[in-house]
C-alpha cells in the first residue's frame, strides 16, 4: 500500500501561481479569471465536466497555449514565451497525457534517456542508470528493453510518468491520466502517482479518479465553464459542495 502522505503546510513555497487568467478559443471564453495557487509539495486535483477547461489550464501552465490576459509565474517567474528558456520550462514542468504519447520505435529505456540527455545535457550512461532506478520505482524493472507496443497500456502510461520523472521536475501535471486506461489497469497507474504524491512531488492532476482525489489531494478546484467555482480540501468538497453545479458535477460521477 502507498504510505500515507503528510499535508504540505499553509506556509509552504508558491511553485505556481495564476492570477486573472483569461483564455479565448476565438469568442468561446474558457477560461475566465483563474486565480490558483500550487504550493511546494502540493497535490491539487482539478474536476470538473468535459468542456470545463481543464485540459486548456493545464496546457497554459507549460506554455502549450497562451494566455490572453492574466499571469501565470513558477516560482515567481513569468512563464518564458521562447528559445532556450521555454526548452527549460517544459524540463522544469512535467506532464503525463490521457495517450501516453511514447516514441514507439525506441525502447522504454531509450524513451526515458532521451530528453534528459538532449534536453538536460546529461551523459547516456548516467541517464540510462537513472531511467532504470525510475523503471524499478513503477515496477517495470524488467521492460527496459521491451517496445512501447509490447506493454499494457498501464505499463505504457507507468514508462510515462517515469519518462516524466527523469527530467527531475519541478512540478508535474497528469490530464486524465487514466482515462484511456482498460479497468484493471487503473490502479496500478494511481498507485504510482499516490507514491510520487507522497514522496512529496508537487502535482496538478486533472482526473475523475475520487478515491485518488480523496486519498491524494491537499486539494480539490472544482471547474465549471472556464471558472473556478469551488476549492476546498477533499473532504469538504466531496462531503459538502456548496454550489448546485459541483452537486450536480459530483451525483454524475460518484
Ligand atoms: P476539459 O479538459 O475540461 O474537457 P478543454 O480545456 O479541453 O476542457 O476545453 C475547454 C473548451 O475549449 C471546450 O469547449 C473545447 O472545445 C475548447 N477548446 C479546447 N482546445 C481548443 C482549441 N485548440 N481550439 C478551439 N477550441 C478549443
Ligand atoms: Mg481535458
């Protein structure tokens, strides 16, 4: 079983912050005057219905999209728009996608070596010892050598986060990371991300996975057409939503 996890504190570090983040898709507003704040450590879980704007703020966090008006700061920076800094966001800003997006003519130990020695500068030697410490901390020790193709699709999405992992992130955002996942292999991916939350890695996880919510989350931002409409701690969003949109959010799901 994961180990339980130790609430990061109300003065713990500002990782990422958002203030008045505006997104327009032409005039389809999604997202509309976004504050949030992810602390050092924190495991904030974002919910909300298909369409909410979930996937657009996760993409806004590492630059995949632009902001039309707002700020979004790591560690009190503004995101970089260009060049060798943006290269470095995305390396400080990890992120693990519902198709896990691996390269499926390398090997999984090729898949994990690669950003960090091209990206990161680090010798293949040193990179490959480290993607196999990463491989046996998801339990796949034993597929190094094994092809994309030749896994589950949980193990595919474990070689992600390990993927994700080697780059030594600084924060690292999940969409819906099992939700292309057949049933059986749920777990074995959460259970990987209930460890990493508990080893104190600091996670946006967009996910409709409420036991990972409740058992994970210091806390859960509820999302409802681009807005953020409630947050609170897992038990008290789960137990007591206050608004009519997170009920009715919240009696579709559960
Ligand atoms: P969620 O992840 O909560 O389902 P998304 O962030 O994917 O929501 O999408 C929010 C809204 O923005 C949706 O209405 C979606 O159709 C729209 N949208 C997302 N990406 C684009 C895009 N690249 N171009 C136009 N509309 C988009
Ligand atoms: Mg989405």
């Amino acid at each position: 079983m994961p180990s339980p996890r130790t609430p990061v504190p109300d003065s713990a570090d500002v990782l990422v912050r958002l203030r008045g983040v505006h997104k327009s898709f032409g005039d389809h507003v999604v997202l509309r005057d976004v504050d949030l704040d992810v602390r050092s450590g924190e495991v904030v879980v974002l919910l909300g219905a298909s369409g909410s704007g979930k996937s657009t703020l996760c993409r806004c966090v590492n630059r995949l999209e632009t902001i039309d008006s707002g700020e979004i700061t790591i560690e009190g920076r503004a995101l970089p728009s260009e060049g060798r800094e943006l290269a470095r966001l995305r390396a400080d800003v990890g992120m693990v996608f519902q198709s896990f997006n691996l390269f499926g003519h390398r090997s999984v130990l090729d898949n994990i070596t690669l950003a960090p020695v091209k990206v990161r500068g680090v010798a293949r030697r040193e990179a490959a010892d480290r993607a196999r410490e990463l491989l046996t901390r998801v339990g796949l020790a034993h597929k190094a050598q094994a092809y994309p193709g030749e896994l589950s699709g949980g193990q595919q999405q474990r070689v992600a986060i390990a993927r994700a992992l080697a780059m030594n992130p600084k924060l690292i955002l999940f969409d819906e990371p099992t939700s292309a996942l057949d049933p059986e292999m749920i777990n074995e991916v959460l259970d990987v991300m209930t460890e990493l939350a508990a080893d104190g890695m600091t996670m946006l996880v967009v996910t409709h996975e409420m036991g990972f919510a409740r058992r994970a989350a210091d806390r859960v931002v509820f999302l409802d057409q681009g807005r953020i409409l409630e947050t609170g701690t897992p038990g008290s969003f789960f137990d007591a939503p206050r608004t009519d949109r997170a009920r009715d959010f919240l009696s579709k799901i559960l």
